[in-house]
C-alpha cells in the first residue's frame, strides 16, 4: 500500500512531522516523498498545486485520495489501515472522547507557540510589544493546561492516557519545539518529561527533522518566555 | 441518552452551534442545556471552569465524559450514536478522506472570516489598516477556494458530495456568517446557493441562533469584501 502513496513535505513543520508520524506507526514504511524548501518556496511549486489549490505543506496522496490537511490525513490512515501497526483510536467511547479532546486542543498549543516563536514574521511595522507581550502570557497559560493533564494523569502517562494514541501523533511535533527552542524547563516540567519519554520512540527517531539532525540546537526564541 | 448530556453555549457561536446541529442529526433532542451570555462572561463562571478549564463555550458533558472542542464533541457524538440519526461519516475510506479534509479545513475559513469580522477584537493601538487589508485579501482567495469545490461538485452538492456529512454540520456554521454580515453573494455564489439550500433543515432551523432570530439582519460587517 506504502508504494502507492506519495507525501510532499518540509523538514520541522509540525503538520508534516505528524502524518511522517502516523504513517509509521501504521507500517506505512516505504512510502514515496519528496522532501521541499520552504525558503526556496518550493511549495509553491505547480507539482504540488496539482494536488494541493493551497500550495502547503504536507500535500498527501494515496491512489487516488487526495487528503492535505494534516490532521486529516491522520485520520484517514487510521481509519483506512485500522488493523495494521499501532492502534491510534481507541474502540471505547469514553477514551475516544479524550483523544479528540487532545488532538483538536493541540491546534490551540501550535497556534500559540507560533504566535510567539515566529511572531517575527509579522511584518515589521505591524508588530507590538503589547501583542508579543500578550502572546507569550497566552503561551505560558497554555502550556501550563497541558502541564496539568500530564500531572493529573500520573507518571509515564501519555496525551490521553496509558496508550499512545493519535493524540501524541499529532501534538508530539509541537511539544518538540519548547526544548528545541530553548523554552525554560520549569514552564513545563511535566511535558519536558513526556518529551524525553517520546523522543526515541522508533516512528518519533524515523522522521525527526532532518535538519534539526544537523542542528541539533535551535534558536533560543523561547528562552524568555 | 440525551437526559444524561449538558451543554454550555452561547448564541452565535460557530463552535457551540456545531455541536447542536450535530445533536439534532443524531436525534439527541431532549439534552439540558444552558444558554450564558458571553457579553456578560458568564462562561467564565466557576459552573462551567469545573468543567472546562479553558473557560470557553462549547461545555459538554456526557455521563462522566466530557468533551470540550467542538469538533471532539462532534466526532464523539457520531462515534457514540454512530448507526443512531444521521451517518455524519461514511464508511467508505475515499469519501471519508474528503469528510476529514473539509472538516479540518474549517479552520481555515473560520479563522480567516474571524480575522476581519471580529478585527476590532484587536486592542486599537495595534490595528493596522495594512493588516486588516491582509486579511481581506486572504479570505476572499478562502471563499473563492470553498466556491470552488462546490462548484466542481455540481449543483446541489453538499460540502463533501451528495450526502450531508460532518463536514456541513461543522462548516454551515461559519458559512452563515457571510450571508448575516452582508458580504457581497459574488465573493462566493455557490456557497451562498449551499447557504439556501441548508437553512431550513430541521438540525439547523431548530438550532438557529436565538438572537439572530430576534435580530435577522447582522451588522455590515463584511459588506466591503
């Protein structure tokens, strides 16, 4: 099946390291792709606006199912290899509640780690220390919620509980970024653990960002945070 | 069922509405609900921070589950009461590829609206006539992308195809929004025929925003799209 798919992505983008994510866990291994630049736009390209009327990152294809939105095509995997690899949705109501509680919250951490992290892509005469200022308040709230759930879930737990579920597939790209970033450890203890009980998992260590191998140390944009 | 459901909302929230039509297509009539005023912050009370610690509306509960994002809420409510009312995701992996993809890409298109009807939530120091601009820009190319699926689909289509699905009971919701805040019918003809076709569906009429009712004419906010 993995020979009929083909994935065009950029190497640290969250959105792309998830579906890299999902597709190992459902040993989906062997899958074509086609790493691209997004400094030299090479999203923009018309290889993958045929696929893609959005020009983005990940643009996914498995025959003839065209499915871009990253969350999305996590989704679609699980369901159209359910039985295959790891179970990423789990069959009980009641924990299913919880993954999607998680996943759909993680928009929420991603959205306000880039209003921080990349607030210098607001242009310049656009840009305020109130807003910044007002961001990073928003930021330090946010992952002190998500600090909580580990906490309140106990030791070695994962996103939504005991398993590792599709919650971690698609928010673990995110949380990578506090440490990479240079994100003050006591604003997020329990995650930085959850982050180094993760980072060597085999379909984690399969897709890390290339180059974020050749740099291991990333810019320190949170360390006031 | 429904006697052991309580939701939080608020009038003319695109997420809390969601999360009612979705109730109506499950044929879940009968839940509580508590209808709190945002203008007066009442969903900052300590009533729904017991249950939401984000303090925002949607807040739902289902038995001991509770499950907060309106999209979670939603898939939840389809998985729990999957053969219960309308099937809001096919079986079908292809279909339910393009299921998953319109209902992610809402985000998009609610954000993007978002951030030009609601762009005096902007603190006034930090408004830019540039910005403001910038987004105008951005959600018209989002409305013409939207015009365009359902224009290549065919009259009569629903977001994802010829069935009603998820992806229309997360996205009328935000496509409502166009027609009440007078943005011109020609930014999006065919969303605007889709808008027609579904407004008096019973999940939608009987979930219409109370106060839209009262009022039916929404202020002029995207009138010079």
């Amino acid at each position: 099946m993995a020979q009929s798919m083909m994935l065009y992505w950029g190497s640290g983008s969250p959105p792309c390291w998830r579906v890299m994510i999902a597709l190992e866990e459902k040993m989906l291994q062997g899958y074509n792709h086609k790493l691209l630049s997004f400094e030299k736009k090479e999203h923009k390209s018309e290889e993958v606006k045929a696929l893609n009327p959005r020009a983005e990152l990940p643009t996914f294809k498995h025959g003839d199912i065209v499915v871009n939105e990253s969350f999305a095509a996590c989704l679609y995997l699980e369901s159209a290899f359910k039985s295959q690899g790891t179970r990423l949705i789990p069959d009980d109501p009641a924990e299913q509640a919880l993954v999607y509680q998680r996943v759909f919250e993680t928009n929420n951490l991603q959205q306000k780690m880039y209003d921080v992290a990349f607030y210098d892509h607001v242009p310049e005469g656009e840009r305020h220390e109130s807003a910044l200022k007002r961001n990073k308040e928003s930021l330090i709230a946010e992952l002190k919620l998500w600090d909580g759930y580990l906490e309140k879930m106990g030791k070695g737990s994962y996103l939504a509980g005991k398993n590792f579920t599709m919650a971690d597939v698609v928010c673990f790209p995110v949380i990578a970024y506090f440490p990479r970033l240079h994100c003050p450890r006591e604003r997020c203890p329990r995650l930085m653990e959850y982050y180094e009980m993760l980072k060597d998992r085999p379909s984690i260590k399969a897709s890390w960002p290339p180059h974020w191998l050749e740099k291991p140390e990333g810019p320190d944009t949170l360390k006031n945070l």
